[in-house]
C-alpha cells in the first residue's frame, strides 16, 4: 500500500506545476486548464485516499492521529471556520447557481473553493517533512520556468508580461510564493552533501529570479508587500534571532537591526527622489514612483470607488441584514457591484468589475461581516503561529515572508487560480511547522496516537468527500470543458451545417459555460448575419439562446444587453418595430439592475431615439450627466440625441468636449451632420470648429476641407453635396 500513498503525494504535488497550464482549446485559456488539472488531482487523491483508508488499518490510525494533532491547531481551526462561512454565504446567495460553480473566468464558485481548501486537508494529513521539501522543490522548476517564459517576453518588447498566468499581477503574487519556497528548500536541504549543497544554491538562484520577476511585472501593490514582507521578517530576526549566530559569529538580532536601518534609510530615499528620472529606468520602480502623480492615479481611483462601493453594498441601511452578516454569496460581487454603482468610475475604467480589486472588500461583500472576521481571524491566527514558537525558525520566518507579502499584495488585487494552492500551501506548511518536533524521526503513524482502528466514521466521511470531487469533475467540470472544447473547435470550421450541429451540441445541458458559449456565439452570429443572409438562421438560434440564458440569471445585466443589443440590429435589420420594442425591454431590464451604469444608459436612450421618443432619450442622458458630467462618453451620447431635437449648438458644444477628451469611431458620423448643418446655416464659426474637427478624426480629408474653408473665409457659400 506504500504505492497508494506515493501516488497520493504525487497527485498533490502535480499541482505545484498549475501555473504553468494553458489550455487553447477553452475559453479564458490561462484559467481553465489550471482549474480542471486541480479538480483533476483533488479527485483522485481523495479517491486514493478513500481507498488506502479503507483497506490499510495502519493508514487510518495514523490519519486518526493527525486529525487530533492538527485539528485543535488555531489555523485549522480558522481556515475551516472561514470555508464552513463561505459555504454558508453559497447556500443563501443572491444567486445561488453562480455561487456554487462560479465561473470560466476565475475558476472559483464554491466548488473551486473547496477544491483549493482539500488541498490544505489532504497535505496536513498526507505530507511529511520530506514531502513538503519536494513540493518546494518542485515549485522552483516551475518558477524557473515562468521566469524565463517572463524574462523573453520582456526581452522582446512586452510590457508587464504576465507569463503563464495571462496577468502581471497575478504572476506576481505567485512569485511571492517562490520566495517563500526557495527560502524553505534552502533551509531543507541537507548540510554536508553534494546533493545538498545543489539544492541550497538552486534555491538562492531561483529566489533571486522571483524578486527580479516581480519587479518585471511592475506590480506596485506586489512590489510594496515584498518590501513590507522584508520587513516583517526583520523584525521577526531581530525578536527571535539573539542565540542565533551568521557567519559563525554575528547575532542574527545585531545583524537584523542594522539590515532594518539600512531598509528604512532605502525607503526614505526612495520616498525623497522618486520623480528623479533615475527611477523610470528600472523596472517596477518607475511604476511605484508615479503613485500620487496624474499618471499614477488613474488605477488608484478605480480601487478607492470600488472600495466606497463595497462598503455601500453591505450597508444594511441600504440592505438587508442578510447581506450585512453573510455577505451576496461566492462570486456574486458583481451583483453586489452593478446595484451600487458609483458613475464616477466610468471616467477611468468601463470594464465590469467582478472583484473589489480587494480581497478584504471581496471577503465583506460576498461573505458579510462574518465572512471577513472569520478571514481576518485566520491572519491573525497566522501571525500568532509564526511568534509563537521559542527561537528563531527559518521555515517560519519563510512563511512569515510570504504571508505578509501575500497580504499586502491582494489588498489591491484578489486570490487567483495560479495563488489559490500558494496560499493554502503556505497555511498547511505552517501548520505542519509549528506542530512538527525535530525529535519525529518516525513515520506519524507509529508517534500519533492509534485511535480505533475499526472506527468507520473517517471512512464515510471521506468517501462522500470523494464521492463530491469525482461527481463535481465529471459533470461539473470535465463536462462544461468539453462543451468549450467542442464550440471552440467548431467556431473554426468553414462549413455552415457542420458549424450548425456542433454548436447545437455544445448547447446542452446546462452549464456555467454557457455565459461564454452563449455570449461568444451571439456575437459571431450577429457579425456574420450582418454580412450575409445566409446566417439568419444561425443567428436567430444564438439570439433565442441567449434569450434563455437572461431569463436563467434575469439579474445579470450584460445578459440583457447582449439581448438588447442583438433584438435592436434584427429590428433595424429588417425595420421591425416589434424587434426594436423588445431590445427596448431588455435594455430597461439591464437599467434594473445596473441603474446608475452609464453604458446601459446609452444603450437605453438610443434605442428609444431610434423610435422617435427624443425627449426620453435627452431626460435619460441628462440624468446621466447629473450623476457626473466629466465623462465624455455622456457628452457625445448627448450631443447625439440633440441633433434629433435639432439643437446643434449645445450638440456641437457636447461633441468638443467629448472629441478632446477620447476617440470614437462614430464621432466622424456626428461630424459630417455638423459639418452640413452649419454649412447650410451659413455658421460659419460653428462651422470652422467643426471643419477643424473633422479634419483631426479624418485627416485623408484635409485637402477637400481646407479648400471648402478658404471659400468660406472669403464669405463664399457655394452649393456642396456633403452626402
């Protein structure tokens, strides 16, 4: 049975390699192969384990006796606490179906969460010292091997390459992660060997590359954390290292002290001359000096409204004490966000966030006040592990490192699927540290105590745990995959009918897919019947799909607009009022739950222009403007609709002020009716301001302006065609 075991391990330690999977062949590639490969591995090992438990009478002993050694530890204690809120939070969400299986993009939902939480159950229980030591290992290699793919990337023009992962920032935190690991397998590695001695210089190599990584994907939060990470651990050698001696002879406290003038003298200098053009040379000090500088602000601005919304949308003036006390449910911030939108942040970001871009807020909004003691316990009880144990520890102060980086990091990010198994990791590590003995030469199994070995509670516990993973991998995971795979592969072929059939196929049954599938095919259909006719049919099958996924999650405001969006081209399309009716309805279902969300107002007021009703569509936009007048978007809406009243001198005012602000492919359209109007008046100031417009949006038509203008400067009107 040595062999169950073996693959146990090795089923857990495949996963110090997920950074490093893309799967083309679905969407969100960088996502969804990470997320099948770890419910891939957690179901095996806890059928593994199911079985090993079953049929080995000293296995359950020993699992016996380390679910009483660790379960009393206040980690564990915290750590479960938090996953048994969260699963309570899932239960009671706003929308129950998004908060079990969540989404391609991020891989979570409760069923991802558990997944990454198993990994922190099934290494406590199955991993020794000499386990953990591999898994490091083993995310060296895979450190190396992102530095690399980062460091080309880099080497050949991109800018913030994200590697693997898809994302700087996400990279970036999984970097922390090496540290911590390169600094563990040093601190592992045997002292008087060959093979030792590798281990410890690949280990300081690789450490070297993940901080240089780090400051490669110019991640200021994760860059701020390292440091504040350094610092920690300072501190931690300054309280813990006294009896502790460095190159023979030097108090590692004395030594600490010293190193912590020297950083803070750093900082201080950084701080003083961080506009100095010395510091946009080097890569992720020229991002983190322009914190506070009009080029900086811009990311900082989205992160403080998203924060003043999460606070408003837990409010329980505003809500109900459910959502105060357990929070909207896993992967339903969006919900959360759309509802108590801030208009403000339209003028930086029109992206729809999904996250606070703050694991705290995160916490708050999808698991409620409970939620976030419950997390913020779990720190707490993480920090008091670390101090806890007598003397100086380098696995400890390892942790140390990543834990306060880590936290510093997803204060202005959130956890990811490439940091998900880091963090849980680096939770059961310490763990297994501050309860591991030096003296435990034995296998935990002959130490621990016995406990019953004919007890089968263990059993049917972690059989129906077994029975979950492998029940959730099949048709909650290996199916939704195949259906991208199957779409995706057909989205490829040139034949109608075969492209036809293999979508219908990917149609059904009913998955968390289907938001992307469903989406993507509208979009392609819409495109496609645009160009020839050929498509109605195809379009008309994705249009009555999508239709039927609004009406699956009607809350979901992008649903609706999608719908809106594809109702309003048919009813224009073929100038059928009946369609135009219906986009109507569906873009006012979007403004239901996304009231104060600028791009649903736009779509909403074209489309009642479109049907004639102008003063609706001016009462819309300039409720809008209200909200906040500085975004451009609002302005040449506006000025759209104001043509359709006839007033085109405010039109022209809001159209000046939006075209010096940003660039829209439509604003040559507005231009050109501009540019006929005040001809026609014989205006010609507003006629030159639109003449010295249009000549920037267009300038392959400078000549032909220049020349109607030098007839106007001369008081000339001749008749033009401007069609």
């Amino acid at each position: 049975m040595r062999r169950m075991k073996l693959l146990m391990k090795i089923s857990l330690w495949i996963l110090a390699f997920i950074p490093l999977v893309i799967a083309n062949s679905a969407f969100f590639p960088y996502i969804s192969g990470k997320s099948l490969m770890i419910r891939a591995a957690i179901a095996a090992v806890s059928l593994l384990f199911i079985i090993h438990l079953n049929f080995s009478k000293y296995f359950r002993k020993e699992i016996t006796g380390k679910i009483k050694k660790y379960w009393k530890n206040p980690l564990t204690i915290t750590t479960f606490s938090f996953i048994l809120l969260t699963t309570i939070s899932a239960i009671f969400a706003f929308n129950s179906y998004k908060a079990f299986f969540g989404d391609v993009e991020r891989g979570e939902g409760l069923l991802g969460i558990l997944s990454f939480f198993a990994f922190f159950v099934f290494s406590l229980l199955i991993f020794e010292k000499e386990d953990w030591n591999w898994f490091f290992r083993f995310n060296l290699f895979t450190g190396i091997i992102l530095f690399v793919n980062e460091f080309s990337a880099f080497h050949s023009g991109t800018v913030r390459p994200g590697a693997n992962t898809g994302n700087p920032t996400f990279l970036a935190g999984y970097f922390l992660f090496v540290i911590m690991a390169a600094i563990a397998s040093y601190a592992m590695a045997e002292r008087d060997s060959a093979a030792g001695l590798s281990w410890k210089i690949l280990s300081a190599i690789t450490g070297i590359l993940a901080v240089a990584g780090i400051f490669i994907t110019e991640t200021r939060g994760t860059i701020v954390g390292l440091a504040i990470g350094v610092l920690a651990i300072i501190i931690y050698a300054a309280i813990k290292g006294k009896e502790t001696k460095i190159f023979n002879k030097i108090s590692l406290q004395k030594f600490s002290l010293v190193l912590l003038g020297v950083l803070v003298a750093l900082m201080l200098i950084f701080a003083a001359t961080r506009t100095n053009p010395v510091w946009e040379k080097v890569p992720g000090l020229n991002r983190l000096a322009q914190i506070g500088t009009a080029s900086g602000d811009s990311s900082i601005n989205t992160r403080l409204i998203s924060l003043g919304v999460s606070l408003k949308a837990i409010n329980p003036t505003n809500n109900s004490l459910k959502e105060f006390l357990i929070g909207w449910g896993q992967d339903n911030f969006s919900i959360a966000y759309n509802r108590n939108y801030n208009p403000q942040y339209y003028k930086y970001e029109h992206s729809w966030f999904d996250r606070a871009h703050n694991k705290i807020m995160d916490v708050l909004v999808m698991d409620g006040v409970a939620g976030l003691v419950s997390y913020l316990a779990l720190w707490g009880a993480f920090l008091w592990l670390v101090f806890r144990k007598k003397g100086f520890s380098a696995l400890a102060m390892a942790t140390l490192l990543f834990g306060v980086s880590y936290f510093a990091h997803i204060f202005v990010v959130f956890d990811q699927i490439s940091t998900w198994i880091p963090f849980f990791a680096a939770l059961a590590f310490l763990v297994f540290v501050s309860e591991f003995k030096d003296e435990e030469k034995k296998p935990a199994h002959k130490t621990a105590e016995a406990g019953e070995a004919n007890n089968y509670t263990l059993p049917l516990i972690f059989g129906a745990i077994a029975i979950f993973f492998l029940y959730s991998l099949i048709f909650w995971t290996v199916i939704p995959f195949s259906q991208m795979s199957t779409y995706l592969g057909a989205y490829s072929s040139s034949n109608l009918t075969d492209f036809t059939n293999a979508v219908k196929s990917s149609l059904t049954p009913f998955t968390y897919a289907q938001e992307d599938i469903r989406g993507h095919f509208l979009s392609m259909a819409m495109s496609s019947y645009a160009k020839n006719p050929n498509f109605k049919d195809l379009f008309n099958l994705a249009l009555n799909e999508m239709v039927d996924l609004v009406n699956r999650d009607p809350a979901n405001p992008r649903y609706a607009l999608q719908a809106g969006e594809a109702y309003n081209f048919r009813g224009k399309m073929t100038n059928n009022a009946d369609d135009l009716k219906t986009a109507e309805k569906y873009f006012r279902q979007a403004l239901a739950w996304a009231p104060r969300r600028q791009d649903v107002i736009y779509d909403l007021s074209m489309s009642v222009l479109s049907q004639g009703r102008i003063n609706e569509a001016l009462d819309l936009l300039n409720g809008s403007m209200k909200d906040d007048s500085q975004v451009p978007e609002t302005h040449y809406y506006l000025a759209v609709a104001q043509t359709y009243s006839g007033d085109y001198k405010d039109a022209l005012a809001n159209a000046e002020y939006a075209a010096s602000r940003i660039s829209m492919p439509q604003m040559s359209n507005l231009y050109q009716q501009f540019l006929a109007y005040f001809y026609k008046e014989k205006d010609k100031a507003d006629f030159m301001t639109t003449a010295n417009r249009l000549e920037i949006l267009e300038s392959d038509k400078k000549s032909e302006l220049d020349q109607i203008l030098n007839y106007v400067n001369k008081g000339q009107w001749p008749v033009i065609n401007f069609q």
